[in-house]
C-alpha cells in the first residue's frame, strides 16, 4: 500500500544470482620416474666402485620415462626441471666412465693403486 511506504525504509534490492564456479583444478604432481631420475643421477656421480653403473644407466631410463609421461599428460604430471637434471648427470657419468676408459686403454693401466697414492 502506497500511503504506508513512508513508514518503512526501501528493501535491498534482490541480490543476483550466484555466479557458476568452475570445478576446482586438480593440483598438478610431481612424477616419480623424474625423482628417481635425478636421485639415480646423482647416485651415479657419487658411485666410485663401478663408475656410476647400474645408476647411470636408471637414471636415463627413469628420466626419459618421466619425460615422456609429462608430455603426455601436462595438466597431471610437473617435474620436467628434475628428469631433465637427471638426464644430464646420468649423460655426465657415462661420459666420465668413457674417458676413464679410454684413458685406461690407452695407457695400459687397467687397476688403480690407492696405497701408492695415499702415501
């Protein structure tokens, strides 16, 4: 009734409709094979008594399988930094055994002596 509109103040105006959320986005996880990759890389350089094997040799197994699975699956899988880092150390450790070879190849000089180095 208009004559008693004076009496009570105006009414909030309707709020609008709630907005459509979209489903939350799954959070992103960090692939295995990339964390084995770089733990077996850097087990490879640190390995003395075989040259870094078998550790070398996982480490680019693991690493090229994460790679791969990123790839596949970006909007799952993170981690390309880490399986690319183990790549290249398990790469840097093969690379250390062939020079170490081919040294020893060259210079005949298959066994190493640490007691006569070690004073």
């Amino acid at each position: 009734m208009p004559e008693f509109a004076a009496l009570f103040p105006a009414g909030t105006p309707p709020s609008p409709p709630p907005a459509v959320i979209a489903p939350l986005a799954r959070a992103r996880k960090t692939s295995g094979f990339a964390t084995a990759g770089l733990v077996c890389g850097i087990l490879a350089l640190v390995n003395c008594c075989c040259y870094g094997f078998p550790f070398n040799i996982l480490g680019l197994v693991f690493s090229g399988m994460a790679l791969a699975q990123i790839n596949r699956h970006p909007e799952t899988y993170e981690g390309h930094a880490l399986a690319v880092v183990g790549l290249v150390l398990s790469l840097v450790s093969i690379l250390i055994y062939v020079c170490l070879l081919i040294w020893a190849i060259s210079t005949n000089n298959f066994h190493f002596n640490w007691n006569y180095y070690q004073g």
